[in-house]
C-alpha cells in the first residue's frame, strides 16, 4: 500500500455513492483516514465496509442543515487536523423548463450549490488553524462548462454552474492560505445507474468512475502544489 496520504484526514461525501466508492477506495489505497458523512445507515455501512481502520463513516448526517455541517467538521477536526474536503454529494434533475418546478429547482441548489458552500466553509474553519494549506474538491458538471449542453435539465445545470463559479471564486480568495480549491466537470460516467436509466447508450464512451477518482485524488493531494481555482473536465471520449 502506498503512503502517499499517509496521516492525512479528508472529509468525502457522497462517499457511499459509485464516484464516492472509487475515491474512497483510491484514498485509504494511498493511507488517507477518509471521514464519509452519510444520510443513512446502509450508505454507513457500505463506505465502511471498504476500510475498517481507515474508513470513518458516520450516518444522520444531513448536509444541507447548516448546524449538523457545522458539528460534523467540529467533530472531525477534534479527531485529526482536516488537510482536505472532497464534496461529491448532489443531486441530478433530466426535466425541460415548463416541467420544472420551484421546488424542483430550490431543491437542486440545496442538493448541489448549498451543501458545496457549507461543506466548504466548514472545511475552511478547520484546515486553515494549521497553517499549511490544504484542498478542496467540488464537482461541477459538463454543462456548466458547456451550457448548451444542458438543454432539457435546466435546474440541474444551473446548479451546477453555481458550483463551478462557487469553486473558482473561492480558489482565489483562498490562495494566500495555500488552500487550493477545484471543482471537477465530468460528462456521463460509466456507473450502474446510467447503464439502467440508458441502456442503448455506448457505454466505450463514458468515462470510468476508476479515472474520475484518480483525478480527484491528484487534486486533494498534499503534491498538489500549484493548481487552484481550475474547473477540470474529465469526460473520457465522450
């Protein structure tokens, strides 16, 4: 086992999902203590299941409620110095504008840009007492590189779009505390859920959660000594 993490604390959510998974694994791989903070006690225990020593999974935490963020960073940081926050929990919304609702699209930037803010900030708090530096991961989508590309998910791709702005702006209010903040933009990845919701799809074409992972560690990664404020694509050859 590589010990490139080795004594690292890094807060992933949506740990428990197909990219979370990958991350995961690819971490402890590399000797990090990953904190997954989950909503139910199965996600628990699947990201759990993945490491006994290294894995620290914790469920009933919702992380669009400001005060529970506010604890589970606060609890986090009283285990271990946080070096970096990897935020993969959102959500995703396939409707055109006449078939989205107010809820439905309020419901899309507490999913996606609210819990990227508060997961942020908390990270912020706890990783800057240190004094030197850490990472933050956001993932943004392709549509919010290409807006066009959204057509038919407007409440998606707006939201998306707020993380990729949330993230770039942060990466520079942050770079003088050596805290580099990315987002990453993928385009349909390969995961179960997409080969059953388009099954006719050629899946050759999607990129595989496995290189999506490796992207995202490289950017968490304490040899990640320059790259701040980038929206990364990783769409395969799609």
């Amino acid at each position: 086992m590589s010990s490139h993490f080795n004594g690292y604390n890094i807060v992933v959510t949506g740990g428990a999902g197909a990219l979370g998974v990958a991350v995961v694994r690819k971490l402890v791989g590399e000797g990090a203590v990953c904190h997954v903070p989950c909503v139910s006690e199965k996600d628990r225990d699947t990201v759990s299941a993945l490491d006994s020593q290294l894995v620290r999974a914790v469920a009933g935490v919702d992380l669009t409620d400001e005060q529970i963020v506010i604890d589970y960073y606060s609890d986090v940081a009283a285990s271990g110095q946080i070096w970096g926050s990897i935020h993969l929990v959102g959500g995703f919304l396939a409707a055109p504008l006449l078939e989205t609702s107010r809820k439905d699209f309020v419901h899309q930037f507490e999913l996606n840009v609210l819990t990227a803010f508060l997961c942020s900030r908390e990270a912020v708090r706890h990783i800057r007492q240190a004094a030197r530096g850490g990472c933050i991961v956001n993932v943004a989508a392709r549509p919010a590189v290409e807006p066009r590309t959204g057509s038919g998910r407007i409440a998606y791709t707006a939201a998306k779009s707020a993380v990729a702005a949330l993230s770039e702006s942060l990466g520079e209010e942050l770079a003088e505390q050596r805290i580099w903040v990315n987002a990453i933009a993928p385009s349909i990845m390969d995961t179960p859920a997409n080969r059953d919701a388009m099954p006719k799809a050629d899946f050759n074409q999607w990129v595989r959660v496995e290189d999506v992972a490796a992207t995202v560690v490289s950017l968490v990664s304490p040899e990640n000594r320059c790259v701040r404020s980038g929206i990364v694509p990783v769409y395969g050859s799609s």
